[in-house]
C-alpha cells in the first residue's frame, strides 16, 4: 500500500466505518466489517483486520458506536457495533467536510 | 490452532487491563480468528494454511495488542481516578453536613430529616454507577465512600 493510501486509510477509518453501518442499518460485528470494508473499497484500502478492533473500541468511548454480545455463553459469541445518536451527527459532520474538501480538491486540481 | 493461540498470547502480554475488559477483548478476537479460518476452509485451504492465512491478514499480535491497550488504557485510568477520588468528595461534603460551622456535631435524626443527606447518599449510590463503566469500581466506589465517612465523622466527634 502506497504512504497516500496508508495516510488516506488513517484519515477516513472512522467515517468509513459509520457509514457503513448506517448504510447496512443493522448491527454488524468485527469480522463483517472488515470484510464489507473490503469489499467496498474494491481493495484500495487494505485494511490490517487487527488494528480494525481497536479503532472500533475508541469509537465506542467516545459513544460514536453502541455494543452488545449475542450468542449464548459456549456457543460462538460475537459483539455487535452499531451507530449512537452522536455518531450519526459526527457521521454528517464528516460527509459534509469531505463533501467541501473533495470539491475544492477537484477543483484546484483541475479533475472533472 | 496454535497459530491463533500464538497470536492471542502476543496480543495478552501487551494488554494492562481489568480483567473482565481483557477477557472480552481476547474473546472477540478469538471469534474473529475462528470465522477467518472457517471462511478459508470453506474457500477450499487445509486447516493449516487457513490458520496461517488468518494469523497473517491479522497482522502483528505486539502492534494489535499495544493499539488495543491505547484505545483503552487512558479509560481505564480515568475510571480509577474517579473511583477513587468522588467518594472522597462526597464524604468531605457528608461530613459538612454532619457537623456544624461550630464543629459541634448534629444529631442522628436531625440529619436523616435533611434532603441534603439524602440528595448525598443517593449521589454516592448512583453516580459510580451511572459513571463508571466497571461495577467492581463502583462498589469499591461505594463502599469507600463510606467508610471515609464513618473516618470523618468519628474522626471529627473525638476531637470534638
């Protein structure tokens, strides 16, 4: 992965990931993240499925993301994310920034 | 599985928390490791190459354990930091309550009449609830209060 991607990835983690779970409208746990973050990148971002976790865990401090186990205890268990009333807003503070960037980005580099 | 276990160590020995945060931590690990590998043997691997497979995509247990102490250390600290210092305020502010601008101690039932008592006590039951995370800290939290405010107010009636 090239040093922008891995600049751009570290940038855009956490608006990706509420995206993505607003967009599914239903609590996703860890490992169905991931692989829908892959999927949706179409492989630009190779996202290092570890350190997904504890992005995920500081979302959830700093009450952008709500958790919850489902399973019964000595079945497989899995904790399941999904968005809080802050993160929503934080999610269209986000788009709106990216929105403005994107656009004066466009335009100064003369794309489209 | 020793791969996966391999991985779960690295991660445990970079990890300095609570022990019911590890444990949850640890286990969604684990189940995310597992649902790696069934997803390669179900593409067609041998167990093994899944498992090595599944170890790598994962990356580097040290990093993921450090990373993973970060998001939640400083948390954790400020839990301990809370725990321990509102009962303290609490029963400092208790102990204005019981004794009067004079030092002279109010009575017993005098006290129970005050809503401030009460506004205190229910303060010191629910507040470490409702903030911290742990219920361990907030028993502890609780508990602590009190017995500072039993220090404060036998403390206070002696040398009264």
């Amino acid at each position: 992965m090239s040093s922008v991607q891995q600049q751009m990835r570290k940038g855009t983690t956490t608006v990706v990931i509420l995206k993505l779970l607003v967009d599914v409208g239903e609590p996703m746990y860890g490992y169905q993240i991931i692989r829908r973050l892959e999927e949706r990148s179409g492989g630009f971002f190779e996202f290092k499925e570890g350190l997904v976790y504890p992005r995920l865990h500081q979302m959830e401090r700093e009450g952008l993301l709500r958790s919850k186990w489902l399973g019964e205890p000595g079945t497989r268990r899995r904790k399941v994310y999904s968005v809080t009333e802050v993160g929503h807003r934080r999610l269209e503070e986000e788009l709106d920034q990216w929105r403005s960037l994107s656009k004066t980005l466009n335009q100064m580099l003369d794309i489209a | 599985m020793s791969d996966i276990e391999d991985l779960l160590r690295q991660i445990q020995q970079e990890l300095d928390l609570d022990r019911e945060t590890e444990q949850e931590v640890l286990a969604e690990i684990h189940t995310h490791l597992e649902e790696s590998v069934a997803e390669a043997i179900a593409a067609g691997m041998s167990r093994e190459e899944a498992l090595t497979q599944a170890a790598v995509r994962f990356g580097v247990g040290q990093e993921v354990g450090q990373a993973l102490q970060v998001a939640h250390g400083g948390w954790a600290t400020a839990d301990a930091v809370v725990a321990a210092g509102l009962p303290v305020l609490l029963a400092l502010v208790m102990r204005w309550l019981v004794f009067a601008p004079d030092g002279t101690a109010i009575g017993w039932r005098q006290i129970l009449v005050r809503p401030a008592f009460w506004a205190v006590a229910l303060a010191a039951l629910l507040v470490p609830l409702l903030k911290l995370e742990r219920w361990r800290y907030a028993l502890v939290s609780w508990g602590f209060f009190w017995m500072m405010t039993v220090i404060f107010a036998l403390g206070s009636a002696v040398r009264w």
